[in-house]
C-alpha cells in the first residue's frame, strides 16, 4: 500500500486527533526523547486517539527512529515550498516523505507573524499533497473586535491559501482554527469558548462550501487550538464539536498531555 494511501487511511479511521506542537521549546535531544517516549506510551493505550507529535525539525530524525505503530506519529512544524535546490536553512518536503513523516503544520500564526503569506501557504498545501503529508493548515484572527470582522479575517486566509487546491483534497487536510488572541504565548490573552470554535467551524464549512460551489461540506477535518489543557480540552472536543485540537504549551508537559489523551479518548 502507497504512503500516502495508508496515511489517508490512517486518517479516517482515526476519530479525533490530538496534536502537539513543541515549537522551540524542547531544546537537548534526550529531552526530546524523554518526552516522545512518554508521549507515545500515553497514546498507545487510545484506539480512538490520532496523537501527532511536531517536534522542532532539528529531532524529526533522530525521533522517527522511535515511532512504532500509528497511534502516535510524527509531523513537522513547517515545511519548504520547494523540493530541492538553493534555499538556506529550508526543510524539503521530499526529507519527511522519505522518512515517513506523514503531517506537517503549515502557516502557524507564529510563522504568519514572520512574513509567511497565504500564497506561500497555498504553494505549501500543495507540496505536501504532491508528496503525501497530510497539511495541519492553520488560520486564526489575531484580534477579535465587535464588528464581526473576524469572519473576513478567516474567509480571506482560506479563500487565498486554498487557491488551486482541488476538492478532492480538502479530505486529506486538517484545519486548525487558532484565534491568536487565544494563544498561551499571547500578551493580554483571553480564553476562547467552546461556542468560539464551533460558530467557526460552521462559517469555515459555509467558506468552502461556497468556494468548491457544493451545498454541503462534510468531508473537512476541523481543528481548534490555542491553550488547550487537561482542563479544558473536554469542553472543546465533547460531542465532536471539533475534531481535533493543536496544543502548544501544554504538549511539552508529558504529564499534562498524557492526561488530555486519556481525557480525548473517553470522548
Ligand atoms: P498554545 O499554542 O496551546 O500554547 O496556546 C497552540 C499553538 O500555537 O499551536
């Protein structure tokens, strides 16, 4: 069975999925194989939990000899747009392909806030399915005002970093709704609700509905993330209001993620 394939497969069997984003916070490679290794014994104990662990790009390497099984697998916080050539300091899409690292975050507000574009997160999109990574496509507003203009905010990122991306391969694609006001690493953050990720879920499905000219939507994968815990993760992810949820600073806290799996799965 093709890479890709298996991972598709992966991905719908799978019911919810719990992701974890180490941004640079992990920093020795035993840290990083402390945390993996407690991290995927957490996660082999839950059937129905997809857990995707995105360490900085530095341990991908050394991290993907240690992934046994698919509950628990690996993905990269970014990846180039480019295959190969003259690119400093890139990571080449065709480098997680060949080590069959399967997911990668793309246009993470923090990446957004250094000049990535939604053209560069398009063209990204688009490396990915060429080369069987499932893209953790991330959009958020980074501030939320009475006016509603949010709604705009998000329409317009999905609108130009889903340019040419065929339909067919919206079901292969997670979305993550990150309200950047929401982050853990906001300055004069607020608590996002529940009812925040469900409205958008809705107004993301009606944007791409709209963009594809079909009635309904049914086959996207939706995210929320932005200081999710052990607290609160249940209240996100009861009854399948979201699918999913992206964790920053709670995934490099092996105690605190284990208990937001075991939370996940008794869903
Ligand atoms: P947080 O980060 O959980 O620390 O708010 C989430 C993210 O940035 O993906």
């Amino acid at each position: 069975m093709g890479f890709f394939v298996l991972q598709f497969l992966c991905m719908k069997n799978s019911q919810k999925f719990v992701i974890g984003n180490w941004k640079m916070k992990i920093t020795s490679l035993a840290q990083a194989k402390k945390l993996f290794t407690d991290t995927k014994k957490e996660a082999g104990k839950h059937r129905g939990v997809q857990t995707i662990v995105c360490p900085p790009a530095f341990y991908l390497e050394p991290l993907s000899k240690m992934v046994t099984g698919h509950r628990c697998v690996l993905g990269a916080q970014n990846i180039f747009h480019e295959e190969v050539g003259a690119f400093t300091g890139e990571l080449s899409p065709l480098m997680l392909a060949d080590r069959k690292i399967g997911y990668s975050i793309i246009g993470h507000s923090e990446r957004r806030a250094m000049g990535e574009t939604s053209e560069d997160v398009s063209k990204k999109i688009r490396m990915c399915i060429k080369n069987g990574i499932i893209p953790i496509v991330c959009v958020g507003e980074t501030e939320r005002k009475d006016d509603n203009s949010h709604y705009k905010v998000i329409k317009k990122q999905i609108k130009e970093s889903f340019a040419g991306i065929p339909y067919e391969a919206l079901g292969s694609i997670l979305l993550a709704y990150e309200p950047v006001w929401a982050l853990s690493s906001t300055k004069d953050r607020h608590d996002a609700t529940p009812q925040d990720a469900e409205e958008m879920k809705l107004f993301v499905q009606k944007v791409f509905a709209d963009m594809y000219g079909v009635k309904k939507i049914e086959n996207l994968t939706f995210l929320y993330g932005g200081s999710v815990d052990a607290d609160n993760v249940a209240d996100f992810m009861k009854e399948k209001s979201v699918d999913g949820v992206l964790v920053g600073s709670a995934s490099v806290d092996s105690k605190e993620f284990a208990q937001m799996l075991k939370v996940a799965s008794s869903l």
